[in-house]
C-alpha cells in the first residue's frame, strides 16, 4: 500500500541531502521504527502463544514455529502441490508449504487460504480439542500474510458445497498440523497485498468500487512481492515459453547457438546511445547494441545458421510503453543461397509454431493472465501473411493516411497500418517487406531491380513491431559503398567490412525483443510487464 | 600466416603514436598497399580469363563470375550438401554450394578440394572440350582458396579407389559449372591458411615435420577465418549443445528461464573486479558479476525453479587458461523442502543427461575435435560421486599433500585431488560437498550441526571446478549476522536482505561456467578454444 523503494546500493547514487531530503529521511527512520516496533510485538504475540501452548495445550506440538530449514535431515516426506489436489484424493492426509494468502478467525473456528504460486486452496479450523485446540486457531489468526507455512491436514469436500475464494473449488483441507517455516513481516507493514496487486481490470471499471490500486512503480520497486500475483506468474512462464519455442524452432533447423560479447570496443551500429565504459587497461569500450557484427562474424565462420538470446544494451532516454534500456534479444542470422525469402520461410515457420506452442503448452497461463488482464487470443494465419512496403503504403494512402513512400513509417501509421491489415486480412501477426533504403542501415542488400528499395524487412503483432531484419550485404566493395553514402568513415567500421573478404556466403537475419513478443502476444500494455527487473531511463532497481 | 590483427574500432583506444608506432604504421600501409596490388592484380587476371572466354570459349557459359545473389530470384534449384554426397547418388548431377579449400592444376586437368564446414569433397576437371574447356582449368586454377563457389558436377567413384584427402572417401564430383559466388582475397594474403590451423596437434610431435604453426592469437585476431576449421566448427556446436542439455534437463523439471539485468545499482556481491559506468542520468552503475541476487528474487518471487543463460562480467586480471572477463554463466536457483541434497540430486542427473546427451547427439563433432586435439573420453558415473569436503582432505592427506582443513584448496591441489579421486573411483566428475565457512560467500548456510562448515559445493570436471554453489541463507536475520561477521556494512545489501522479510522459502541453487564445461568435457588446454570472442585483460578486438 506504502509506495516505498526498497532502499538498496543505489542509495549511494543520491546527490548531496536537500532539505526536503533530509525531511524525508526522518520521515522514513520513524516509519522504520514503527516497523521495528509492529515487528518487535509480532514476535512477542507469536511467542506468548507458543509459551501458553507449551504450558497447557495438549496439540502443542502440532503447530508453532518449525525449526529454521537448514539440511538438517532427509525425512522422506512427500509434499503434494496444492494445484493437484482433487476430489480423488479425499479423505487422505495431505502435506503441502504453501502461503498463508488470507486468514480470518470466527469464533472457534479459522479459513486459510493457503496460496502456491497460481493455485490457492481453504484450510479450515474447528475447534474439537481432538485436533484442533483453542491454542491452534489463536495462533493460526496471528499469522501475517505470505508467511511460509507446511500444512498436514485431510483433504475433504467442503460443507458448502464450493469454495468461491479459491481456485481449488471442490475441495478444502481440515487442518490437523500446521508450522511456520518462515514468518513475513506484519500484514500491516507489507507493501501492498497480493489480493490488490491480482485483481481484474474489469473490477476499476465500476466506480462505486473503493479497491485499491497498486501502481506500476509500487510494484517494480517492490517486485517480490509483485511476482508472487498469479497474472504475473503466468506471464514469465509464458515468457520463458516464448525463448523455448524460438530455440526449438531453430535447433530442429540446426542452427548453432552461439554466445556473442557484450564488451566491444567502439559503437556496435552508430556512436549513438551506447552505454561507455573503461575496459581495464585496454582504454574505453561500450556495451552491445546488438549482436550484428558477430552473428555476421560467425555466418562468415562457415556456422550457417546461428542464434543468441541474450541483453541488448541502448542508451536512449526514451520514456515510452515499449522502449527498455536493456532487454532481452532473440537474434538469428543464415545464410541464404539466392533470396532473403529463404530467412522470411525460416521466420514464418518459426512464429506459427511459436503461437501455436504457447496456445498449447501455456493455455492455462494464458487464462490466467487473462483473468486479470482480459485480451482477444492472437490471430495469425498460416502461412502467415507478407505485404510489400509499397502495398501497406497503399492501404494506408488508400484509407486517408498520408505517408511518404520512400520515407519510414511511424509507431502511430503501423498500429493504423495494422488495423487495417487486420480488418483486410483477419491477422494480428503479418510481414512487411521491402523497406525504402532510406529507412534502413548501411550494412543492408539493396533491391536488385531498384536502388530506392532494399531487401528487408519488418515484422508485426497487433499494429507493433517486434522484428527488424533484412538481407545483409555480404559483397565488401558494396558495403563500404554504402556506408560512405551513409557518412559513415570507413576505418571506423574496416574490421567489419574485413570480415567478408575471405570469400562471404550471402547471408540475412532479424532481430527480436523477447519482452515485445511476450507483451504483444498477451496484448498487455507496457513492456515493464514482461521484463522481470526492467531498466529503462528512471529505473535502475532493484 | 602473417600475424596480423584486423584492423578495427579499437584503433581509437591507442595512445599518442610514438617514433616505433609511426615506424609499425609505415610498415602496414605498404603491407597493405602491396595487398592492394596483389588484390588488383587478381582481379585483372580473372577479368582477362572471362574475357578470353566470353571471345573464344564454347563452355564460357559453365564458368566464370556469378551475378551477385541479391534476391533476384527463386529458381527452386536445390543444393546438395557435401556431407551427404555418397555412392547412392552415383552418375547424378549435384548442384553444391562450398569453399575452394585447396586447387591444383597438373597440365589439362584440376583437382578443387571443396570444403562445406567439416566436410570436403574432390571437384575433377579433366578438359575434353565437351564439359571442361582449356579456359575452365585456367579459370579455376587462378581462383584463391577460401573462395565461394556454386559447383554443378555429376557424382563418380574416384579412378584411383579412394580419396585420401577428403573427408569425402569413396566420391568425387565430374564438374559441369563452376561459378564464384564470392572471391576471397589473393591466397597469399589470408592470414593463414585452413589447412595450417586444422593440423592435428600429433603432426607438430614430429620434429622433422616443418609444418606451420598458427598461434592462439593469431587465429583469435582472425576468428572469422578460424572459425572455420573442422574442430572449431565441431568445439562451437558442442558448446551449442551443453547449453541446450542445460535447458532441456531444467524445463523437464518445469523451472522457468528468466533474463535478470545485467545493469545494476552497486556491485552484485563485493565491490572488487566490477566494471563500472554510467547509466544515463541516474548516476554510477556497474555489470552484473553474477545474477545472484536477482535469481533468489525469482524464488522470493514464487518462481519455485529458476535458470539463466546469460552473460558474467568479472573486471579481473587474470591471464590464465581458464579465466575469461566476460563468460556464459549457466545459473539455476530452485526452492527446497529441507535439504540441499535436493539441489544435488537435480544437477546430478541435469550432468549426467548432459553427458550422455552429447556423447549421443554430437559424436560426430566429438570425433572431429578429436582428430585435432587428441583426448579421452570423460568417464562418469551414475549418480554421481559425492565426497565430502573432509573427505576430500583425507585423501589429500593421505597421499601426503599439506591442506588447511577449514580453509580453501586452491586450483594445483584441485587438480591433484581430481587424479586421486579419478584413480579411486575411475570418475571424472564428482561432487565436493560442505566446505568450510571460511571458503564461501557470507549469504552460505551454515551446517546444522557445525559452524565451521556450511551446506555448499563445488563441481569439477577433470580436477577443475566448473560448478560452485550451495543452500542461501532465507532468514533475513541470519543472514544479517553472517554479513556482518563477513565485514560487510549491511546498509550497501539491505535490498537483499528485504527480499527475504516477506515469508521466505528456503532455496539453493548454483553458477556453472558454460565455457569451462564445453573446454573440460573435451579436455581441451585453454578458455578461449571454447569462447567465440574472448574477453581477458588484454583482449576486446574482435
């Protein structure tokens, strides 16, 4: 609920104490020292209930603090994930550590709603003195939330006939034996609650409801917690998912996979906007904007086909929904034997497996996601769909838009562009080829039958672009060319022209943003949703 | 042969230039202007054999240059690779796209040793004025090695039985049509030659033998051209496969892949050997040195089971065999139940798949290093061995090596241990378990039941460590205690210590040097044979 940064080393990135600052900072010892007290007496509360039960109940020892897991034995117990419970099961002793999402106590009796990952399921309480004591539901209702518990009960049909809070519906667990593993800090003092930070979009619609909204900075800042709502679980599991399904796709076409340096010396495409460093006594180098040259490097190496995924580094002070400092690259290059459709084959069959793998394997994730994040399932066709730029120039002109068609077009004419294309064609997912040459780099191969036009090309989901590629000049007195047409000096780049004097195989590739395929596949609206620990100009923590 | 490096971008980070430096710089403007004769006198020669052909040759149409491969076209010819050519396809015509690897004219005939990555096959010319002109051997014979050529031939049992210099044995190509796709530089101005740099490390035994030798440098200033030798072909798509075994074992345990920032406020664990810089306007930052951090806030997170495939910084200057600046951790962090062992029990049979699975998917490319750096076999068995540290110093011990019980083995003794442990146990991979407090990071959980040891362990391969990891401390207090005893002042890791003050699961995990598993599985002598672009103290080109 606090919009609290958690304080890390960043701290010593601070300038020299304001005023204001150090107004700031007393305010924020006493909210620690009030902390340190509501932590201080949750201990003793939690305490005092242990001692009363330790005097007088019979159950003592079937609750409490466990002892501080630290390899001390192999018991051979089987723990069952809350999210395989079922009706199947009933009647039988479970065990399960899990989270203490919400609890409340009426009366002799106490509901937990017992959290793992994106599963939840109730554990009820009521007080028999046979296996369950007064001690045992005081000390339950004392638990702060997304406090680590090991729960042992039986799991039965609940009385009511449905669970409504959990996503474990027909079942519930009575509670026979329950221990700490380790405690959080007081509810009160937790940032915000995963109730908040979970619910639907859908729900702030309604403007009678008084529900509290945790922000985006509240969360990022406090990403631990922020991990732990099911929308968000699912979406790094999908992410994870669309690595996997990039990799498969090109590993069963054998390519390599290749690990490119981050650490170069000199700008990697252009001067601008790379991050500079000192390499040890080596003098001043700057970190990858992209692994280009390399994976062109080791096309030239005779790999034939290469790909990495790894962090792309830019510099920009671009505060937008889809621009991050740094983040994740799915790069691929191969080399091609007469035409750049050959890596457009490659892509297409890569894409429409890649969503058809994510619609299988992560259907669930996907619900989940959409639970709170409601978004129409991606459309794609199969093949899938390839435009000239001269044909979207076309739509677009023919809709109204004016465009230059040798220029570039901008991040507001695609999403019209793909709106279009979407009422026409019935695809979210499409190819743009054949860019101007004024809208690309030096190092691309120009069309063969019009030098305003290159081989290349861009690549869409929902309106955005997620992929930037093109046929690469392989031809080294047609490279330098191009790049004094472009002003670039030559000595600049001669290590790169180099590269293709030894007899260069024609070759092309793209460039994906892994947090945009995730983002735009589930249609969410920021990247920072799809980067776990996002970088952009304001945040660098945690 | 000349050791050379490619000019680049990091020209810029030399100094003033001194009387020697002007002298060097001289020296390589006529190098270089003596290549660029040697560059256009080639051209003139091929140019005059073409026009010699356009006036007079009958079959001036099955030789000569190609039109650069420029997308102009999709002619659904199909290419055969060289490594699939064999005795079924006898008298068919092939159409093979490869390197000249080696030409040589003897009168009317020529004989081209086409390569296509670590395969070669024999091009035959024999002039007959029906299929192969005067012009044609002329032709091919002027073209320098390494050149990119389109051969249309039919396939034939060799007259002479077998081929003794291709890896193609019982087959050779009867050319038709030969084209140059891309021409490389004059022969004599490679930087060295295939050939030299596939020498099998056996040839340089022979005293006699007056064999070129190509340096570790040399071939690294030359990498694209290095790259192409049948072992390091074979040594990349090994590399390719431990990473791919890496994932494939963690995603059958439903970890999740996650891509944690490689910019950080502070340094990841102590200050020593970071690289630093500025992050835009938010002020001083540094490299990750590993995703430690971020990877236990994945588990605080919820994530249960965790792994990364990325980039390690580490700012060191330490020029040995198997320390590089920047490398590919392979990182996987996953919550347990009660014992670390559950950590071991994972990686011992993630080893195990990954040896078996390399032996089974690349034994082909395991024998071709072979032939060039001679090795045994890795020997391990299942489960793996696990020694405790202890144990481990009895060995030492008992074979008479001094060893500080409760301090750290340094990499000779490592070594020696490995011998003894392999002589004992015939393995060459096991695992060392429960070091002392004193060899380990402070966020180590100590042993349950002695504090001078902790629940920890280190990996090896052949007597050298690829693996450290261990059970994390999940108790913020514990954990605040041991940094303290360790010396660090808690303020510059109290985001750290936050992560775990909203219940905290109990988790273990570990960092593996992809580079070093890939060198150590093949027994080879240094890092950089197994990095693509290595980073080490006095190497960032290219």
């Amino acid at each position: 609920m606090a919009d609290e940064p958690i304080a890390d080393a960043s701290a010593e990135t601070q300038e020299a104490p304001s005023k204001k600052a150090l107004k700031k900072a007393a305010a924020a010892a006493e909210k620690a020292r009030l902390k340190a007290e509501r932590a201080a007496a949750l201990e003793a509360k939690m305490a005092a209930l242990s001692a009363a039960a330790d005097a007088e109940d019979p159950l003592k020892d079937k609750y409490g603090d466990a002892e501080m897991v630290q390899s001390q034995t192999k018991s051979g117990r089987r723990w069952t994930r809350v999210e395989d419970l079922s009706g199947t099961l009933a009647d039988e002793e479970v065990l399960v550590r899990g989270r203490v999402h919400n609890v409340r106590g009426k009366g002799k009796s106490a509901f937990i709603v017992l959290r793992q990952q994106t599963a939840t399921v109730q554990v009820v309480l009521f007080v028999d003195d046979v296996h369950v004591s007064k001690g045992m539901v005081k000390w339950v209702c004392s638990l702060p939330r997304e406090t680590v518990v090991d729960v042992r009960g039986v799991i039965v049909r609940p009385e009511s006939g449905e669970v409504e809070s959990c996503t474990q519906k027909d079942v519930e667990i009575s509670l026979r034996e329950i221990h700490c593993i380790s405690r959080s800090v007081p509810t009160e003092d937790l940032p915000f609650l995963i109730e908040d930070a979970s619910r639907p979009e859908t729900a702030f619609e309604n403007e009678k409801a008084q529900y509290v909204r945790v922000g985006q900075d509240t969360r990022l800042d406090n990403r631990v917690l922020d991990l732990r709502t099911p929308a968000n679980n699912a979406i790094f599991k999908i992410q994870s998912g669309v690595g996997t399904l990039f990799r498969e796709a090109l590993l069963r076409r054998n390519f390599t996979e290749i690990h490119t340096p981050k650490l170069i010396a000199g700008a990697s495409e252009g001067g601008a906007a790379v991050f500079r460093l000192d390499y040890m006594k080596l003098g001043p180098a700057c970190l990858a904007q992209s692994p280009q040259l390399y994976k062109q490097m080791a096309i030239m190496g005779d790999l034939e086909g290469v790909f990495e995924i790894g962090p792309v580094f830019r510099a920009e002070d671009s505060n937008t929904h889809r621009h991050l400092c740094e983040f994740t690259g799915l790069d691929m290059e191969m080399s091609i034997k007469e035409h750049y459709d050959e890596v457009l084959d490659v892509l297409d069959e890569l894409f429409v497996s890649m969503f058809d793998g994510l619609n299988e394997r992560f259907a669930r994730e996907i619900g989940v996601v959409g639970t709170q994040y409601p978004f129409e399932p991606l459309q794609y066709c199969r093949p899938s769909l390839r435009l000239t730029f001269a044909e979207g120039v076309k739509m677009l002109q023919d809709a109204g838009v004016e465009v230059d068609p040798l220029g570039d077009i901008g991040t507001e004419t695609e999403r019209i562009l793909g709106k279009l294309v979407k009422e026409k064609y019935g695809t979210d997912f499409y190819m743009l080829t054949r860019y101007p040459i004024n809208a690309r780099p030096f190092y691309t191969m120009p069309a063969p039958d019009d030098p305003n036009y290159t081989n290349s090309f861009d690549i869409f989901i929902r309106g955005q672009e997620i992929i930037s590629g093109a046929q690469r000049i392989h031809d080294p007195k047609l490279l330098a060319e191009r790049a004094l047409a472009c002003g670039i000096e030559l000595p600049t780049i001669q290590s790169y022209i180099d590269s293709f004097k030894y007899g260069a195989t024609p070759h092309g590739g793209c460039g994906v943003g892994l947090e945009r395929v995730a983002m735009l596949f589930l249609d969410l609206n920021n990247i920072r949703k799809t980067s776990m620990f996002p970088r952009d100009p304001k945040r660098i923590a945690p």
